[in-house]
C-alpha cells in the first residue's frame, strides 16, 4: 500500500512539474520571445453575409508580426478608431476607406495616417476635424463599398478618402465576397481554410492540435522546431499549417509587390463600376469622394516609365467619375532617392511605419488645401 501510495506521488509530482513547465515556459515565450501565431490577432475577425468578412466590435488585443508589436482596438461600430456619434454642429467629417495601409498595419493606432491628418487639421486651421479610419486588412474595393454603403454613410462624412492599392485592390475585386471561413478564431480564405482542415488529420497524432495550433505559442514553438527536424531528415515540405500559412502569405505578399509593366489597359469594367458608385453614393449623402492613389515599395525604386502608364489610367478613372485624385507616389518615389526608404517602410511586411503614416498624412493635409477639398 505505501509503494502504491509512492508510485502515485511520483507520478503525480511529475504531471504537475511538467504542467508548471509548461506554463512557464508559455509565459517566458509571451513576454521575451512570442511567436506569430497569424498574420492578423486571434479574434479580430467575424464574417459577414454581405462583405465576406469585417473587424469584430469591441475587439481588442496586441498584433505580433516579424517586426513588430502593437495593440489593436476595434470600438463597436467596427472601425479601428474611438468611438463616434452624430456629427457635431460645425465638425467637418473625413472618412478613410481601405485595405491595411489605410488601417495601419504595424502601427499604432495614433499613428495611423487619418489620426495624424486629423491632428494637423486641427492645428492648422481654424475648423474642428474629425478623421475616422474605415480601413480594414485586406478589403478590396467592392468590400470597401458596401462598407461605405452600411457604416460609412452614417458617420455623415464630408469627404470620402478611397485607399486604392491596386497591386492586389484589381485582383481582389474579381475574388467572390463569400470566400472566408474561420478557423480556431483566424480568418482565411478558401484555400487557406482547407490547409488549416488537412493538417488536423496529418502529422503527429495529437489531441486538440487545432486548439492549441491556434493559442498557444509553446504549441507553435515545438511545433516549428519539430517541422525543421523533420524537414533535415526527409527533405519533406513543411506541414504545420503554421509555416504553410506564413510562407503562403509571403508569397503572396511577393507577388503583389512585383512592379508589373503592362501595355494595355488594366482597368477593369467592374473596378470602374466600383469607384463610381462610390462617388455617386458620396454625393448622394452631400460628400466628395477621393481617391487616393497608393504605392508600392518596390514600385517607387522603379524607374517612372515602368508605373506611370499604369497610374494615368487610374486617374482617368478618377475623373471619369469627378473623383479628385492625391497621390503618394512622388513623395515616396522622392524618399526613395534621398535613401530614407528604410525609415518610412518595414522591410519584412512592406507597409508603412509611423513616419511613412506621417508622410502620408502631410502630403494629404497639402493636397486637400491646394484642391480646395476642406473648407
């Protein structure tokens, strides 16, 4: 009896020291050495029967990516932005629309370009400013639409500032709406839905291995060096959904940023059905909607005559529809020259940092006076 009494204390003492290694050991990787779980933090997305998919109100939680860390507030109307109720006798009203450049991917939220715009505003000028980021990761310009048409609208905006990026904003607009899925908390798309299912029956046999893919980043850790391992013995490709998932995004990524030189036209039927209607249900609402044309890195390391061509046809659709146009790429392309590329991008995820955010928000300051956008 006293043996078996033994056996169980061991056994017992052993569990819960490797419980409490584990748990410290999950913490000491969450405050020295966290891992990236997604591209984008664990419940920061929730489908949507009209837009595929849209920031969940009320999230709020910290964003690790290669390089960088920031916290993400999300307030109940679904903005990445304070909260916002009628418009204020005598306040003129800017709203930005977007993809991630627009919602500040990699910054935070103070430092976002319609932040630091409304801080000029209001100093500069006499008039009371109110700047709300509708940005959202990822959206294309029919997502932007309908966003517009449902949250837009009734921030009662004076103005309308499109983000239009459109080394991936043409692909996207032919993509179906209906192509997201959630997995463990992470949104994918079709594709990466179905890695995320497969690599639950494949690999080591363990219990809840979704679960734990999805929170813990002991789990991703072992993972990771697992994979590695297993990769130096076999020459296999890579299966932890993880690393799949990462490196489909870089390659993505890769592909989106590839300067492109094309010699006809590429503004499609439907991207030009999108900006009108936008400038249309503007107007419909008493605003003016802007497009505001967005470079990429490696387009302003390019010589002019390879990109130009390419953005007279977006600004030919910009005043096809009576859309005033700002565009960046000088200001960048300028940058560019005078080599302080490194501190207005990351060089990993290629958005801006605070001070591209900064660049852009007093180039869009500059131009809205000399347009005589803003009163």
């Amino acid at each position: 009896m006293q043996r078996l009494y033994t056996c169980l204390l061991s056994f017992t003492l052993t569990i819960g020291a490797c419980v409490v290694g584990l748990i410290l050991f999950e913490s000491g990787l969450r405050l020295f050495n966290p891992q990236i779980l997604e591209i984008h933090p664990n419940g920061m997305w929730q489908l949507s029967d009209t837009r595929g998919c849209q920031l969940t109100p009320g999230f709020e939680g910290d964003h690790t990516f290669v390089d960088f860390t920031v916290r993400i507030t999300i307030n109940e109307q679904g903005f990445r932005d304070r909260s916002y109720g009628p418009k204020p006798p005598g306040v003129f009203r800017i709203l930005t629309i977007g993809d991630s450049f627009t919602f500040g991917f990699g910054v935070d939220q103070h430092e976002v370009y319609s932040k630091v715009l409304e801080s000029i505003l209001n100093k500069q000028t006499a008039q009371t400013f109110e700047v709300i980021n509708g940005g959202a990761p990822g959206y294309s310009t029919h997502q932007e639409l309908i966003l517009l048409k449902e949250a837009g609208l009734a921030m009662e905006p004076d103005l309308v500032l499109v983000g239009f990026y459109p080394f991936n904003d043409l692909r996207d607009n032919q993509l179906p709406i209906n192509r997201y899925a959630l997995a463990y908390g992470y949104l994918y798309d079709e594709k990466g839905y179905n890695i995320v299912l497969q690599n639950e029956k494949t690999g080591l046999p363990i219990p809840f291995k979704g679960y734990l893919w999805a929170h813990f980043h002991a789990y991703r850790f072992l993972a990771d060096r697992y994979h590695k391992l297993k990769s130096s013995w076999t020459y296999a490709p890579l299966s932890d959904v993880g690393d799949r998932e990462k490196e489909r995004a870089d390659e993505s990524q890769d592909q989106s940023n590839q300067p492109v030189t094309l010699t006809k036209p590429i503004v499609d039927k439907k991207t030009s059905r999108l900006f009108r209607e936008i400038a249309e249900v503007t107007r419909g609402n008493g605003g003016q909607a802007v497009m505001l044309l967005i470079p990429d890195i490696k387009q302003v390391a390019n010589p002019e005559s390879m990109w130009k061509p390419q953005w007279d046809q977006y600004k030919t659709m910009a005043s096809l529809n009576t859309m005033p146009v700002i565009d960046l790429s000088p200001v960048f392309v300028e940058a560019n020259r005078t080599d302080r590329t490194r501190e207005l991008w990351y060089m990993v995820n290629k958005h801006w940092k605070a001070r591209g955010h900064r660049l852009t928000a007093e180039t869009i300051y500059k131009s809205l006076l000399e347009q005589h956008l803003i009163p």
